[in-house]
C-alpha cells in the first residue's frame, strides 16, 4: 500500500506540465462555453430590443399616417385617395380612409423591418341638434301679419300677435304671459289632423278660431269651443343658444379667413367653412354651393335669381350661414339644402329634410331697416335673428322663421316642415372635425 502511494505521488511529480495544460484546458472550455452562452444570450436582447424598437417606430409610423389623413381631411383645400402609402423615416404607414361625408373611419399600419402596428380612428362632423317645434317662433316684439298672409304651422310668441285683412293661421297660435294678445286672426286645423286650430292667449279678440279658444278675457270672437279662465302660456326661449352661435363661428374660421366676399352675376362657385371679414354678396343669376358653415361679419346680399344651395354631401343634415349684420334677400332668390336644384323648373328638387339657414346677430328694431329683410325665397329656407326683426315680404315662401320680432307683409308665406323638430346642423363636409375614437387594433 505504501508502495502505491509512492508511485502516484511520483507520476505526479514527474507530470506537472500535463496537469496544468489539463487545469488550463478546463478552464479556457468553461471560459469559452460562458462566452458562446453570454453571445448567445446578448443576440437574443439585441433581437428582442430590436424587435420592439422596429415595433415601437411602426407605432409612430402608424400614428403618422392617421394624423397626417386627418390632416388631408381637415383642410378644405386639400383632398385625399381613399388609401395611400405615406412615408415615415425607414417606415411607412399604408392609410385607408372610409365612410360616409359626415363619418370617417381611417385605418393606418405602420411597418417597420415586417413590425407592423395598426391604429383606428372614427370621426365625426360637429353636428348641433336644434329643434324648430314652430312654424314662427318669435320673442317679445310678437307676430304682425299683414293682408292675405299665412302660415301653415304652429306659432308660438312671448309677444302680442295682430293680423289684419284675411291672415290665416292652419295650425295652434300661442301669445304667451299676462300681456299675451290675438287679434284679426283666422285659425284653421291643418290639414294633418283635427287636434290643432286653437288659439291660446290672456286676451283674444276680432278673431275666429275653428277650433278651441283659451283665454281670460275675449271679445268679439267666434270658436269652436269656449275655455275661459285657462292659464296664461308660459314664456319660452328661443331655441339657438349664444353658445351655439359661437361654436358655429369658430366653425367657419377653422376654413380660413378672406377680406369680403363677391360672386358676380352668372358666376357659379362653392365656399366654406370660411370666416368672410367684411361683407358678402351673391349677384344676380349667380350660385353658390355651401361647403361648410360660413361666417360674415359684414352684411349679406343676396340679389334677384341668385340661386344657393349646400353640397349634397350634407346628406339630410342642414348648414348655416351667419352674419353680424343685416341679411337682405331679394325677389326669386333660391335657396336649396342638399338635395340641390332643378335649373328647368328653377326650384328645389323634392326636399330630403335638409336645409339653408340664414342667422343675423343684428340687434335691429326697426321694421323698416330690419335684421332680415326677405322676398320670394324657397322652401328649404330658414331665417333666424334672436335680437332683432325680421321683414318678410310678398310672396316669400320659408320653412321656418324665428325671431325677436316677425312683420309678415301681404301674400308672405311660412310653410313648416315636421323634420325641423330634431333638425342637424352641421358644419359641413369640410368643416368641423372631432375624434369620436381612436385605437390600436393590431
């Protein structure tokens, strides 16, 4: 046993080179193995970084494409391909945009080194919901109606309401408060239905109303049926708010901004949303399409035939036009929503529940420089002044009128439409955005 012993500590004495190249040998394997595996492992956070940064820039590439498509819609001026290629850097977004004029859907993937991301965005015209519930609605300067004047549709005034020489009422009239007054006014039922043809005020008198008369004092009155001591109707808004009137203006000035605004005659162009510094006129024979809301800060002229109509892609929602002065609108002047014109017949084609308003801010009481002076005009027409008068003259024919105060001159006509009472009105196709969703759906 001793012997053995001997021998190996003998072979590794005389072995000492081997042993260590043997140690060295080891060591340099294991050294080489935690190499190849740290390598091998900083590859696969180099592929994985890589990985998600190529996937983070076709993010912003993805984001790019939907902003810039935002961008094309946006603007009025520019215009845009229902699907295009955009590039981002070393990426590039592939856009699609769809829809309708009123509602886009815009689909962007971005790539970047085969990383794909993609975003959906949804958006919608600013669109206000205002409800015409009357044919006239007026505040407290009250309803004049003048010789052979009428209006099918119902009224309701925070004023006095005074006819004279055959005006006619085909539908329910309303004078509102203690100081509410009828007078020299025939009230017919409408040929809707039998409900309706009744009168309603504090006072009424020298008039006849077909159907049932609510009052505290009359005279000189006949009815259908006789209500004394009924409650005086309550006073009620107008139905634009302040609010609204500026939300539209901001509409328009989002298009731009020109310095006064002319279409000579016979001359045919397309304008808004612009915002128009100084005044704006439509000569004679001449015709606009409305692209989106326009703002005057000046005054409107419409001349004789001049003809305006919005752009078809209104669909069944309505524009407004609105001015800080006076609106004056002279004899066949046409004004159309989208379903536009029929130049044989010189009128609207049938109406799809779309219409043109026209809406003053003038504060003007005077019936003879009044804030709205309007003539023959179509049937897709609405003019509104909440704070001042409104003029309409022989053979005017309008959907609805809403003002502080209403003169209706011999032969004017209002005929209201039932659609005014949830009516849209929206900036237009090239108007007012907002973003109603936004999402990655890849």
């Amino acid at each position: 046993m001793i012997n053995k012993k001997i021998k190996l500590f003998n072979f590794l004495s005389n072995n000492k080179g081997f042993a260590a190249l043997f140690v060295a040998i080891l060591v340099l394997v294991i050294l080489l193995f935690l190499l190849t595996t740290l390598i091998t492992l900083a590859q696969r956070e180099y592929q994985i970084a890589k990985k998600g940064l190529d996937s983070t820039q076709a993010y912003y590439a993805s984001e790019a494409g939907v902003e810039d498509a935002l961008l094309r819609i946006i603007k009025p001026q520019m215009s845009y391909p229902s699907s295009y290629s955009f590039p981002v850097g070393e990426g590039a977004a592939e856009v699609s945009i769809g829809g309708v004029s009123t509602s886009l859907t815009v689909e962007s993937i971005g790539d970047r080194s085969s990383a794909r991301r993609s975003i959906e965005t949804n958006i919608i015209v600013s669109a206000s919901d205002v409800s015409f519930h009357y044919g006239v609605q007026v505040g407290a300067g009250g309803l004049t109606m003048s010789g052979n004047s009428q209006i099918l549709g119902n009224v309701y005034s925070n004023g006095p309401v005074s006819a004279s020489s055959n005006a006619k009422l085909y539908g329910d009239v309303y004078s509102a408060g203690a100081a509410g007054a009828i007078s020299g006014l025939r009230v017919y039922k409408s040929e809707a239905g039998s409900e309706d043809g009744n009168a309603h005020a504090h006072s009424v008198s020298n008039s006849n109303i077909q159907n049932g008369v609510y009052y505290q004092n009359i005279s000189g009155t006949t009815a259908g049926s006789y209500y004394p001591g009924s409650p005086d109707p309550e006073i009620k808004n107008l139905p634009i708010s302040e609010n609204e009137i500026v939300k539209w203006k901001d509409d328009a000035a989002a298009g731009g901004t020109i310095s006064g605004y002319y279409l000579g005659s016979n001359d045919v162009a397309s304008l808004g949303p612009i915002k128009v510094n100084g005044d704006f006129e439509i000569n004679n024979n001449a015709q606009l399409t409305v692209n989106g809301t326009i703002w005057v800060t000046g005054k409107i002229t419409l001349a004789s035939n001049a003809l305006l109509q919005l752009n078809s892609s209104y669909g069944t929602n309505s524009g407004v036009i609105l001015s800080d002065g006076k609106i004056s609108s002279s004899g066949n002047v046409v004004i159309c929503g989208s379903e536009g014109f029929n130049v044989a017949k010189r009128k609207c084609n049938p109406g799809i529940g779309s219409f043109l308003m026209f809406l003053s801010t003038n504060n003007s009481l005077n019936p003879s420089s009044p804030a709205i002076q309007a003539s023959s005009n179509s049937k897709a027409a609405i003019f509104y002044a909440g704070n001042g008068v409104i003029s309409i003259t022989s053979n005017a024919e309008l959907k609805e009128v809403t003002g502080y105060a209403l003169y209706l001159s011999s032969n004017a006509e209002i005929t209201y439409e039932t659609g005014l009472a949830d009516a849209i009105f929206t900036s237009g196709p090239g108007g007012s955005w907002q973003v109603s969703s936004w999402k990655e759906v890849e």
